[in-house]
C-alpha cells in the first residue's frame, strides 16, 4: 500500500479525449488523483461536481485535480458535458492505476463484499512523492478536505519531503581509527 513519502507509482492510462497520461502529469504541480466507481452515480457526481466548483481554489493552491474510474472515455466525456465539469478524467478499465494506488480492492456495502472500486484519494507533490493519502472517503464534503489538506501541506512543507527516520540501530561499537 502507498504511504506518504513514497515516490507516486508509475501508470499509463488515457483520459476522456483518450490522450495518454502518466506519473509525469505530477511534474511540477500539486496533484490531486481521486478515485471514484462510476460515472453519473449520485455519488460520483456529488464529489466531481464539488471538486469542480472548487477548481479554482485548487488552481490558486497549483494543484491539478484528476478523477480515475474504470469508466470508457466516451462515459468520461459524456459526464463531464453533462455536468459541467472542470476534471480531467482517467479511464483505467484494467485497473492497474486503481490498483497501485489502492483504489481497487475489497470492500463492503450493505453487508456484502465485494471487490471494486474503493472511493479515495492521493495528494502526490511537486516532487512526485505521496503527500497524503484517504483511504476511504465519503463522497459528500470530501472535496473541501482535501482542499484544506492541500493547503496545510503547502503551507508546512509536505511530509514527502521530510527526511524518513533510519530504521536502523544505532551502533553500540565504537569506530575504529
């Protein structure tokens, strides 16, 4: 499982124009990657909707958001019309991007497991590593959290670039001379 600190994995996909997409999208910029099941779900379309009327509250804070589903490009296109929406969507019918960001995987609803979609989120800096991760969101007000997210990672530094502790014991001999 990803965790902060860790360099964004590597993937492939192409976006509803159906032009490829790749980890090199997070070059530069904050980037936000959510991950939703379907497309024009009362879900999905609550949290592409507020992701889209903070867009430019995320533009303001250089962040670029992006949606991923296993929804066709032509679904994705078809949504963003008719909602109006402000989101560059990534269509990962194989679920290799799902997957490696631990979008995809068991779950439960109404009792019942499942395997599938698992609504959450990634904050990837700048830099390319994981900032911070949700995962497992509640569509409805989850686009100001990551909002405010963001804006605490900008403002002290993201944990990605903080220097990992060593894991290792300290030595107890002394150095030879």
């Amino acid at each position: 499982m990803i965790e902060a600190g860790q360099p964004a994995p590597p993937f492939r996909v192409v976006d509803q124009d159906g032009k490829p997409v790749t980890e090199g999208v997070f070059a530069g910029r904050w980037t936000v990657l959510y991950f939703y099941p379907r497309d024009d779900t009362p879900g999905c379309t609550v949290e592409a909707c507020e992701f889209t009327a903070s867009i430019a509250e995320f533009e303001g804070l250089d962040a670029t958001v992006l949606g991923a589903s296993p929804d066709k490009p032509e679904t994705h296109k078809k949504f963003i019309a008719k909602h109006g929406l402000k989101l560059r969507l990534l269509s990962d019918p194989e679920h290799r991007l799902l997957e490696a960001y631990g979008g995809w995987g068991e779950k439960v609803l109404y009792g019942k497991k499942s395997v599938g979609v698992i609504r959450s989120t990634v904050i990837v800096d700048p830099k390319g590593l994981v900032a911070h991760r949700w995962a497992r969101v509640t569509a409805a007000g989850h686009a100001g959290f990551v909002r405010a997210k963001l804006a605490e990672l900008k403002a002290t530094g993201s944990p990605a670039n903080a220097k990992p502790a060593s894991t290792k014991p300290a030595s107890t001999k002394p150095k030879k001379k």
